[in-house]
C-alpha cells in the first residue's frame, strides 16, 4: 500500500521504517529539515536499537522517502498515519497545538478515500473532534480511525513488528478495512485487531499506560514499606508477582516511572475523568506516589551521607529507563537536580545521554567513565537500569571511592556481588547482605 507517515518522531519513524520493511511504499514528512537530513543517511535522529538499518535498507530499497513538502508526501497516499508529538503540558495532558496545525493542513489535502488514522496519543474524544471539525471533507463515511500505538522505546521495533494488538477505532468500514490491509504482512492472528468506536481506542490507550503506571506506583510505595518494616522486598515482589493474575512485570520499585508518556497519559485519564465527572481517584494517588518517590530517593542519600551539602556523589544513569537517550520526564535527571539543589557535589554519568537544553551542565559535571570518576567520592547511586552496569569493574571503583556506598535506586544490581566487592549496598525495600 501507498502510505504517508506525518510527524518523525519515536512513533512515526518506527512505524515508517517497518512499514517499509514489510513491503509498503512509505513517505514520511517532517517539519524538521534537521532531522530529515539525518534520516535521509539512513540513520535515526535518537537512539533506538534496530532502527538505523531498518531506515538504511527502506532508503536503499527505494521503499522508504522523507520529505519536507506535504503535499508531495501525501498525493498518492491511501492510507496516512498522524504521528505528530503531542508533548505534556503543565501536567495536564498534552499540549495538542502541534497535532491540530498538523490536522488542519493533512486533511485539506487529503485525497477524499485516504484513510487519515491517528496514531498521535490523544485525549479520549479528539478523534470525534477531529471528526467534527472537518465534517465538511467527508460527505458520508469519515475515513477517519484511532489505531493507538503501545510501543516501547528501547524495543520498539520489536513492539511494532509484533503487537499484542491493534485496536482500530472507526465508524468506518473502509478504514477499519484499509487499517487491516497495513497489518497484513505482520501476519498476525484476527484475534488481535480489536475493532471499537474512536472514544474506546483512545480508553484503551490511555488506560493500558495509566494500570501499569499505577502497578509501579503499587510497587514503590510497597517497597518503600519493606524498607522501614526490614523486610525484603525481592522476595515480597516475587511472592506477589508469583501469582498469574498480578505477574511480576513492572512491579519493580525504584525511582518510579518517567518518559514522555506514563506521567502525561495518567494526567490526561484523570483530566477526562474530572470533566465527565467520574474522577480517577486510584491514579490521582498513583501519580502523586510517583511525584514522591523521587524525594524518596532523594531522603535515602541524605540519610546514607549524614546530610547532603558538600557530599561528593557519582549518579549513573540520567535517561528515564535504559536503551534510550531520552531524559524527559526522567526521575533519574529529576534526582540529579534534587541532589544538587541540597548542594551535593555531583557527577553523572550516562551511556547514552548527551546534553542538549535541560541546563544539566550547570548543576552537575557529566562523567565519561564512571571508573575515572568514582576517585574521593562519598556515595555512588544507580539511578538508571543500564545493563551494561552489571559489568563494570566494581572492585575497582568500590577501592577507589572515599566510601564505599551504592545507593541502587533501581534494585538492578547482585546484593552478594556488591558486598563481596566491598561496597556497603543500600536498595529501595531491599535487604542487604552483610
Ligand atoms: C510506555 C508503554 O509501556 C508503551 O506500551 C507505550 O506505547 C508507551 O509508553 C507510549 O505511550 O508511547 P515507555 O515509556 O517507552 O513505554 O517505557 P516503559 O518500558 O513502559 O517504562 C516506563 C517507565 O516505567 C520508565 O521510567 C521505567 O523505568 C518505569 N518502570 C517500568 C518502573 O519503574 N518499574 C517497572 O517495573 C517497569
């Protein structure tokens, strides 16, 4: 099929790149010339495993084109995925001026059959808005649908090519058609297109983020309750988790969750349930645990230092999970301004992470190696679950710092591999080996 992806971002890129990879002729437009050019040399403008040759082998192809002229992008187009951002505001939801300017320029030059699908993460309803403010376009059947996406950053490709499911939420019975026609080559099973008006799509979106937000919020605060009763929360979690209706995924405590979505669509659901007068109270409570946790975090260090001002503190980890470069709505970063503002002297070190606007490098010094910097330091805190930590020469660092002390915020690392390489190991609700 013939498909258009506007909006080059985490969602729209991947969506492309598979899309192409399945076979599909694929346009994507971008409003940034930038990024386009970094695309257009096969390589992706942020960090994601596979993508680079997905983007490489599309272009080589012939498969896959960017462009900055829509209208160029959206002639031949049958079907055309809305990816545009719809970035947090003010802890409210998204701000969608970006996805209405994008909206307002797609539609009018549309081909009447294309079949326009929003896969943008939008408040419950804006699809029947969409719907309404265009209503003049489409005399009949508006082929328009709501087809979330339930990707992960860091395995995103992998999550795309094998979705769990594809809710197509339509009046129409030529989207909900054409819709099934793009996932033809993923070859998947009828039972995982789940067919459902625009306003259950966008439930379901918002919903399946704000249960595993709230299960990590569950989590935390459970831990945090280990912590002060001495028990251990490893096995706690694996007790719970061992039963199959709760299961043990995301139900590891730490720092909480961050990223550009869980703490924006949880915000969004609570928003909805307020206007339609059904408040959300179990999320209100999760997204005010995970506001805390960070401060947790941040308590623990000062308890573990004796006060934090003057410590001198090695942070790994900056972006808000591992497998990404991306620090928005990171708690790692958020723990990093915490512990700097109470005046700690602090180095962070990320794999990934490169400074771009967030003001980083006027509180904290970035490190290169958290070997060269771990000399004369007083605490060392995991904040982000690379896995490339467990490997690092522990014996090493744990000699060369002024204390030997691993705060773990992501309980990531081996309680009896720590100890026996000499640090004095403390964890969210973990009890440590001695
Ligand atoms: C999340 C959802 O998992 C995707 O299904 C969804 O498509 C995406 O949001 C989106 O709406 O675009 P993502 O933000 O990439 O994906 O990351 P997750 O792997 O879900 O992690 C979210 C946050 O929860 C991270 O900060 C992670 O560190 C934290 N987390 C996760 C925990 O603190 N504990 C856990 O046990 C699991």
């Amino acid at each position: 099929m013939k498909i258009a992806v506007v909006g080059l971002g985490h969602t729209g890129l991947v969506a492309a790149a598979v899309f192409a990879e399945r076979g599909h002729t694929v346009i994507g437009h971008d409003i940034e010339s930038d990024k386009l050019a970094v695309i257009r040399e096969g390589r992706s403008p942020f960090y994601e495993p596979r993508l680079n040759d997905l983007l490489a082998e599309g272009l080589r192809s012939g498969r896959l084109a960017v462009h900055d002229e829509l209208d160029r992008c959206l002639t031949d187009a049958e079907i055309i995925f809305l990816a545009v951002g719809t970035p947090a505001a003010n802890g409210d939801g998204p701000n969608l001026s970006e996805f209405w300017a994008a909206a307002g320029q797609v539609v009018p030059l549309a081909s009447i059959d294309a079949v326009l699908v929003l896969k943008s993460t939008v408040p419950v309803g804006t699809t029947d808005e969409l719907i309404d403010r265009f209503r003049g376009k489409w005399p009949n059947d508006p082929p328009v649908a709501a087809v979330p996406e339930f990707l992960r950053q860091g395995s995103a490709v992998d999550d795309f090519l094998k979705p769990d499911r594809v809710v197509i939420g339509t009046y129409s019975t030529s989207a909900l058609k054409s819709v099934k026609q793009v996932y033809t080559p993923f070859i998947l099973p009828e039972e995982k297109f789940l067919p459902c008006a625009p306003v259950e799509a966008e439930l379901i979106k918002h919903a399946a983020n704000s249960f595993l937000a709230a299960k990590i919020s569950f989590a935390n605060e459970l831990a945090n309750l280990c912590g002060k009763l001495g028990a251990d929360y490893d096995l706690v979690q694996t007790g719970v988790g061992s039963d199959p209706r709760i299961g043990r995924k995301f139900l590891n405590a730490g720092l909480g969750f961050g990223g550009s979505c869980f703490p924006k669509d949880l915000a969004a659901l609570i928003k909805t349930g307020h206007e339609a007068d059904a408040r959300q109270t179990v999320l209100e409570a999760a997204l005010a645990a995970n506001r805390r946790q960070v401060e947790q975090v941040a308590m623990l260090a000062d308890e573990i230092c004796g006060g934090l001002r003057g410590k001198k503190i090695i942070q790994l980890g900056l972006t808000y999970k591992p497998d990404t470069d991306d620090v928005r709505g990171s708690p790692a970063m958020e723990l990093a301004f915490l512990l700097a503002q109470r005046g700690a002297d602090l180095i962070c070190y990320d794999p990934e992470y490169r400074p771009t606007d967030v003001g980083s490098d006027r509180v904290f010094q970035l490190s290169d190696s958290p070997v060269t910097d771990c000399p004369g330091r007083d605490l060392l805190i995991v904040a982000t679950e690379w896995p490339q930590f467990h490997d690092l020469p522990w014996e090493q660092i744990a000699e060369k710092m002024k204390n030997p002390i691993l705060l773990d915020a992501r309980n990531m690392l081996n309680l009896t591999r720590m100890a026996a390489a000499g640090f004095r190991y403390v964890g969210v609700g973990r009890r440590s080996a001695q």
